[in-house]
C-alpha cells in the first residue's frame, strides 16, 4: 500500500489520469470490501453530509445538516460519465438530514419541517420556491433530525425522534426519576403518517402516530416488496454513567442493542420504559423504571428483528433492488453505521456499513460487515479522530450503492463487476 | 560503561548500605516498604523517567466529563464542543463554573462550529471536584491557562 502511495506521488497522479474510465480508485477510496467489490470518490468535501437520493437519470441529491455555499441540498452530476461528479451546485435555504425523490419532486427534512421542491425532466436544479407538506414539528435540541419515507399508496412517514436520553424528568441528570407515562411520546419519540401531497399538514392537527416507543430512529426506509416499514432505533445512553451501582463500564458500553425494527401500524416499541438486552436477548426494564438489568421490560413492548451492538448508531437504512451485486443481497439490507461516542474509555465501534441478508421479508442469516474502513483508523478512541463516517444510503439506477459521510462530506460509489 | 550506569550502581549500593544500617538498629520496617523509598530514587535517577504524578482532576473528569467530551477532549462532532486549543477553556472561569453547575443550552459557536445539545447541570459535584476538573481541561488537551482553585468555585456557587 505504502509503495503505490509512494509511486502514486512520484509520478502524476493516478486518479487523474484515469479520469475518463470509470474506473474504480486503486485503493477503493480507502475502503475495505468483499471480493469482487470496488469504490470510487464520486464526490469530496462537499459539506456535512447527511442523506442522499439519486434520481432516475444518476442526478444525486445531498441533505446536508449545516448550509454550505448557501445551500443545504448538494445537487451533483456526472455529465461525462467517468462515475465521478463534475458538476456540483448548491441549492435551497434549508438545511438537514431527510431527502428523498419521490413523485418528480425532491423531499427535504429540516428539523422542524418537511418541504419539497419540483423537479422539472432534465434539470439538474430543482425549482428555487419549495412547498411546504408537513411543519408544526417541535424545536429540539437533541434527536430533531427528520428523515422520513414513502409507501406506495401516497403516504409518507417521518421519525420524530424524542428530545430526551430516557425520558428522565431532568434530561440526562443521575438520580431523575423517569416520566411515567412519558408525556413525550404524545409527539415525539415515534413515526407519524402524512400525506406525500397535501401541503401544510401540521403534526399535531393533520399528523397520525403510526408507531410509538421509538426513541430516534435515523434510519428509516419503506420496503417495497414486502409493503412494510422498518426502521433502526439509536438506543438510549449512559446507563453506567447514572446507574454505576447496576452497570460497569463494560455493560455500559455494550447496552442496549441498536434495534433494527419491522413496524406495522401501532406498534409499540417500548421507549423510554424498556431496552433491548443483546446478551439477554430480551427487553429489559429501564433503571429510570425500576429496572435493575434483570427485571423483565414491560409486556407491550415489541422486540427487535435484529440487534446490532450498542452505541453503534444506525443512521440509514436501504433495501437493495438493483441486478449489479451477487443474489445473495437481493432483497437484503445496507445499514449505515454512524459510529458511537459513548463507549469510553472502551473503543469506540461501527463506523461502517452492514448488510442482512434477507428472505421472505425476514433476516434470513447472521449480518456482516459490508464496508469498513471509513474511519481511516483501526480503532476509534475519539469520535473526532475518525476521517469519514457513515450516514446515508443509496441505489443508483445501475444498481451501485452510493455512501454519505457526514464528517468530511465524501460520497463513495461502491460497485460489484 | 555509561555514566548513566555508573550512578545506578552507586545509587543501589548506597541505598542497600542505608538499609542495612537501618535493620541493625532494629527498625520494625519491613523490606518491602524501605524498599519503595529506594524504587523512587533509582527511577528518579534515571534521565526521562519523573514518577510523575496523575492530575487529580483527571480522575474526576474521567468519571464525570469523559463519556460526552472524550479521552482527548476533542468532543463530539455535531454534538459535544471540544475542550481543547480555541475552545472555551480559557473563557473567564467564573463562566466555566456556572456552565458545569448550571448547564448549558442554545445554540453556541466552537471553534468554528455550531453546537446545539444541551449539556446538563453537574451540581452533584463537590467544589474541589469542580476545581479540579476545571484546572485539569484548563492545562491539558493542548490548553495552558490559570488553575482554577477551591475558594474560587465556592465564591461563585454562594453567588458571590
């Protein structure tokens, strides 16, 4: 690796040279992949990159949480066709994470809105006014990121994460009792149903609480061969910095699993009052309850299709559809995982993308590491130091699977032979 | 052989003639403990070894401060303000106490960045823990600014 770095630099560079190919980078953009798998850089440092959706003709659309060049939507094309992005505008006054295309327009989150822009065939740039389709969200300080999806039968559903760690009366302070019953999850810690064409809806007068007990579910995506939902929760945090006596460090780290979710309408995952044990392999109640990392959690809670190691933060999620990569990932699951912050003084851990191979609409096998690598470091002591992170997913039309970081604003095209 | 050596052995032979002397006087000692007196000197000879002592306010930021701000300080992106170079450490200490004993919350800028979490209030922390802390973030993660001492943080928590 050190000697084709070396070369590379003693000679011109080799990317450049081969920018007419489409021709993956010689170290797959720094990337670790199964066999047969390449990536390229199809665009850098564009900002913090939260999100993205590619539209039918390639056109990729970024969210971004903090405006760049006066815009929060990064609208890029690759007009020569080399799998790179050559041109790059920035576009519209919100900034964010959710974005989608949908119905010729491009759906964009910010925290307490949900607006779309027309697109009109052959633009790069989608129209200057959005419209709004859904607003009345809450100003929250913590969990205020709104992605959200479409079904098939025009409607669209955005996580409105919980602004709270546990729904402690005081946030995140050792020795607050939990609210009981949560007076957050009346609007907030769940998924609520819009309309994906009506303008103006509020959340509160037009909004319908389609799932409940969800802390902050980033990642969320509708499956359009099973019909259904699923969603990742980010488990709540601290239990051993406000419950040392019932967790060590170690627990801490490694409680609770992230929850990767089949939602149906009314469910009811059980936050704030209840936590999945990966070790257990049960929900638990939360020590905010009563819990004491024993005591069973409270029986409406749902479980987990999977769980995934604690901390881990899961920040999209994809079915893939395309022909390019192996059967074996057909119909199967990409998770974006972001990475935690709180498992010190243990490492920290994700901060890569999964896949779960799936059947019937099931997991149908254990989970692998997909993509490692983004953080440029081995192992991940402090958020900080890793070079690139994992948030958004996406398909393009060849079937390639297209990768956000949000630290550096890197877009990875990962492609099979 | 190096001087370096040189005064390692005499250090031993030195400190093994002070401890015999000693156990002939029948001190009621044991070995192990004249042996610790002994242990120091000799890494105390040693050129780049100082049996430096651990921060006191490591500890408790360790225990308190860590899990959100990080080993390094470096804090979380998007969430957590950094404590290091161009942070807020070297803001007027009378500030720094009220943000640990008060919290913190709206839209700050660090560094660069904007921050919007909301850091809760510490007010479980003893005055010498607050001191401590407070005077560790302020000497360390890259930072060389005024300590910060007990009588200080009780002034400002009674109002003062």
């Amino acid at each position: 690796m050190i000697t084709m770095a070396f070369m590379g630099a003693c000679q011109s560079n080799p990317n450049k040279n081969s920018a007419k190919q489409l021709a993956a980078d010689a170290d797959n953009a720094g990337l670790k992949l199964p066999e047969g798998f390449s990536a390229l850089v199809y665009a850098d440092d564009i900002g913090r990159a939260r999100h993205l959706a590619i539209n039918t003709n390639g056109d990729v659309y970024v969210s971004l949480s903090n405006k760049k060049k006066g815009g929060g939507i990064v609208c890029l094309r690759d007009e020569n066709k080399d799998g790179r992005a050559d041109i790059i505008k920035y576009h519209g006054v919100y900034d964010g994470t959710g974005i989608k295309i949908n119905n010729g327009y491009v759906y964009f989150g910010s925290d307490q809105m949900v607006v779309r822009y027309k697109l009109t065939e052959g633009e790069l740039l989608p129209a200057a006014k959005p419209e709004v389709i859904a607003k009345g969200f809450d100003d929250q300080n913590q969990h205020a990121a709104k992605p959200f999806t479409f079904d098939q039968a025009g409607n669209m559903y955005v996580t409105v994460g919980a602004p709270s760690n546990a729904c402690q009366l005081e946030d995140r302070t050792k020795g607050s009792p939990g609210m009981d019953p949560c007076p957050l999850l009346a609007m907030h810690g769940g998924i609520w149903r819009f309309k994906a064409d009506v303008l103006n809806q509020d959340q509160a007068k037009d909004g319908y609480r389609y799932a409940t007990g969800i802390r902050n579910a980033l990642a969320i995506t509708w499956n359009t061969v099973e019909n259904k939902l699923f969603a990742l929760q980010h488990g709540r945090d601290q239990l051993g910095s406000f419950y040392p006596e019932l967790y060590t460090k170690e627990q801490s780290a490694q409680l609770p699993a992230e929850e990767f979710l089949s939602v149906s309408e009314g469910s009811d995952f059980g936050w704030p009052y209840s936590y999945y044990d990966p070790i257990q392999n049960k929900k638990v109640l939360a020590p905010e309850y009563g819990g004491d990392g024993k005591k069973p959690g409270r029986p409406d809670a749902e479980d987990p299709i999977l769980a995934f190691p604690a901390h881990t933060a899961p920040n999209d999620v994809l079915f893939y559809t395309g022909s390019m990569f192996p059967e074996k990932y057909k119909n199967g699951a990409f998770i974006a995982f972001h990475g935690s912050w709180n498992r010190a003084p243990l490492p920290q851990e994700g901060y890569y993308v999964a896949f779960v191979p799936f059947k019937d609409g099931v997991p149908s096998g254990a989970w692998e590491i997909f993509a490692n690598g983004f953080a440029g470091i081995d192992v991940v002591t402090n958020p900080g130091d890793a070079k690139h992170r994992p948030c958004g997913l996406a398909q393009a039309p060849d079937g390639s699977l297209f990768v956000s970081d949000d630290s550096n604003g890197r877009i990875y095209r990962i492609a099979y032979k | 052989m190096s001087s370096i050596v040189k005064q390692l052995i005499f250090s031993v032979v030195l400190g093994v003639f002070v401890i015999s002397h000693q156990e002939s006087r029948g001190a009621n000692n044991t070995g192990s403990v004249r042996s610790e007196p002994l242990a120091k000197e000799i890494s105390g000879n040693q050129p780049g070894k100082t049996a430096a002592k651990e921060h006191p306010g490591k500890a408790a930021y360790t225990k308190y401060c860590l899990v959100c701000h990080q080993a390094n300080g470096s804090g979380v992106p998007g969430m957590f303000p950094p404590l290091g170079k161009g942070s807020w450490a070297g803001r007027d200490p009378k500030e720094l106490v009220l943000i640990i004993t008060k919290g913190l919350s709206g839209k700050i800028e660090v560094n660069g960045e904007v921050y919007k979490s909301a850091m809760p209030p510490q007010a479980y922390l003893t005055d010498k823990e607050i001191a401590d802390i407070l005077t560790y973030i302020r000497s360390d993660f890259g930072n060389s600014f005024k300590p910060v001492d007990v009588e200080f943080v009780k002034k400002v928590r009674s109002g003062k």
